[in-house]
C-alpha cells in the first residue's frame, strides 16, 4: 500500500489490487479524513468478519447497512470508543436463533478480525524518513 500527497492536506492512497481511496482534512470535499478510514476500517472489518455467518443464516442477499457512532475525546484528540450498529432484517429468526447467530458472530469476529484486535491492543504507530534525493528514478 501507498499514499501520495497530491495538495495540501491531500492525498490518494492505493493498493497493488487497483483500488483508490482519497484522503484529506475533515473539511475538506470529496475525501475521506483519516479519522473516517480508521471508523470504517473497524467497522468493516466486523462486517467482512461475520458476512459469512449472515448468509448462511439470512441468505446471500441479506441486506445490512451499517452506521458508525465514534465517541471522541476532544482534550486528548482522539477516539475512546467506535460503535458500529448493522441494521438488518431479523424478523425470520426467534429468540433462540437470534441468540445463536449472535454467538456464531460473536466468534467469527474475535477470529478474523484484525482490525479490531489491533485497535484493542493498541497496537504502535511509527514513522521514519527515508531520504530519495540520491535514489535513480
């Protein structure tokens, strides 16, 4: 993965798979800020994590929407908590089958959720500089 600044407080980050994604100040149109990436990284993760267990209980065109609630800490500038809440038809299920597939959920995510262990572990944020005035282009 990289990121190129294209402008002030703008960049544009890309995958070897060919996806883009814009990123740049809260304010600014049209992009991403790194605050949103990080909500929506937690976020899907869970819903990439517990697809598998919706379709197989609810059927391959379940229809989910997810909304992100982040809470902030504004003296500390940054997040104490990101809530994500899916909205789905469950009305097929009974108590007992709701409970069930929450528990298969439940799993799937502390499986293969990356993002989410990561975030509960805190896991170091570094940086370095690598000087290119002497690379061949």
């Amino acid at each position: 993965m990289k990121a190129v600044r294209t402008g002030v407080r703008e960049w544009i980050a890309t995958n070897d798979r060919g996806a883009i994604v814009k990123i740049g100040d809260p304010e600014a149109p049209e992009v991403f800020s790194p605050g949103e990436l990080l909500q929506l990284a937690g976020a899907t993760c869970v819903g990439l994590s517990m697809d598998h267990r919706l379709t197989y209980e609810l059927g391959d065109d379940v229809h989910v929407v997810l909304d992100v609630e982040p809470e902030r800490m504004e003296e500390e500038n940054r997040y104490s908590a990101i809530k994500t809440v899916f909205s789905l038809d469950l009305s097929g299920l009974s108590e007992d089958e709701l409970v069930a597939l929450k528990k298969k959920v439940d799993g799937a995510v502390e499986r293969n959720c990356t993002v989410g262990r990561t975030l509960e572990a805190s896991a170091e944020n570094t940086y370095e500089f690598r000087d290119t005035s002497n690379s061949s282009a």
